[in-house]
C-alpha cells in the first residue's frame, strides 16, 4: 500500500485535516434522481477524517446522499457529495464529506493538527536501509 500525506498549498490552507493519499475499496449506494437505487464499486484516491475524493462511474451531483462501505473493515457511513471533480476513463472525481468525522472509519493513523514537512520528525523519515 502506498502512502503519501499531501503538502498544502496557499488554496488549501482551510483545510480541517491533513489528507493521505490512500486507495481504498468501496463500495457506495445511493438513489438517483427518478427513484433508482444504485451500487458501484469504486476506491479512494485520498482521504482524511472528514471524508474522501473517490471515482465514481454513476453520475451524482453535489448536495446528494450516499452511503459509502469500507470493503475490508464492513464498516458503513452516510455521507454528502460536496465537489464534483475531473473525469478520468469514465469515472468523476467525486469529494464526499463523512456525516460524522471518524479518524479511524478509514484505518488509518494521521498526522496531527500541527505536523508539516518541516517537521523535524519528517526529517528523520529514511528511505534508504541503513549502511552496515
């Protein structure tokens, strides 16, 4: 699995959390506009306590309810799609906010509040093994 904590820029200084690229397997229900229940199965491109961006084959639109379930953990959340982004091969780029924020709906630990690459702990971050 790989794992990358973004680094923010000037536009995304209002962020609550700090985001982690990470993919996860989802899977998301809803109900479109004429009454239809859908299911698709889709991942994470990132995520943070607040919710996620996913890709998403079935068009929603912004304000829309959906239930999203962890694959892995069978854990299920009830969010809002609140940004509708770019397309790529057929699926939208969807940023879904989580009704109640949950660090550990998504398994994993995140940075605090005021980590930053700066940080000194970022520092001692190693990716060569250490020489004999």
């Amino acid at each position: 699995m790989r794992l990358a904590v973004s680094r923010p820029s000037k536009h995304l200084t209002r962020r609550r959390d700090h985001r982690v690229l990470l993919s996860i397997s989802i899977l998301v229900t809803g109900t479109r506009d004429d009454g239809q229940r859908f299911s698709e199965e889709s991942r994470t491109v990132v995520v943070n306590s607040h919710g996620a961006m996913i890709l998403l084959g079935e068009n929603v639109k912004a304000g829309q309810r959906l239930k999203v379930r962890h694959v892995l953990s069978g854990e299920t959340r009830e969010c809002t799609v609140i940004d509708l982004g770019a397309k790529r091969d057929n699926k939208r780029e969807v940023g879904i906010e989580l009704a109640e924020s949950s660090s550990q709906f998504w398994h994993v630990s995140f940075p605090p509040d005021d980590w930053s690459p700066h940080s000194p702990e970022a520092k001692q971050f190693c990716t060569k093994p250490p020489a004999r």
